[in-house]
C-alpha cells in the first residue's frame, strides 16, 4: 500500500497544492531570507519535509511558519492522503 501512494501521483499532488500555498503566502515569505541561500524571497520548502517510511508518509512542518500558513500546508496533505475519495 505505501508503494501505490508513492507511484500514484500524490507526491506531484502535494507538491503542487504546496506550490499554491506558497503563492497564496507569497506576501509573507518575500519578506524572509532564504535559510539556504541568504537572498530574499524565501521559499515555502523550507519549512515542510516529507519521506516514505515503514508507516507510510511522513509529513512535518516547521514550527517557524506562522500558523495560517502551517494549517494551509497541513490542510493540503490532508487533503491527498488522508481524506480518501
């Protein structure tokens, strides 16, 4: 079951629902240094990760993004893996 979530196209679904989370916030992060680069606009992958594991997919997001923008991120992962249609 891990391998069919991971072939099925819902990594490319969260990446791009996270795209339109970072636009949508896009206000708030031109405003930061990228952590990695040091130049400005910052960017939304830097504050979420997410692996297979034994479990399935692991998601995490950073506690520094405020919590609209957290809730959007999580609310975007919910929306693929977790809530089956």
């Amino acid at each position: 079951m891990i391998n069919s979530d991971k072939n099925s196209g819902k990594i490319k679904d969260l990446e791009d629902a996270l795209d339109g989370v970072e636009v949508t916030y896009s206000r708030w992060l031109v405003n930061r240094e990228n952590i990695h680069t040091g130049e400005k606009p910052d960017r939304l992958g830097n504050y979420f990760r997410y692996f297979y594991d034994e479990n399935g997919i692991q998601f995490y997001v950073k506690d520094a993004l405020p919590i609209d923008i957290k809730n959007a991120c999580w609310s975007a992962f919910r929306g693929i893996f977790v809530n089956k249609q």
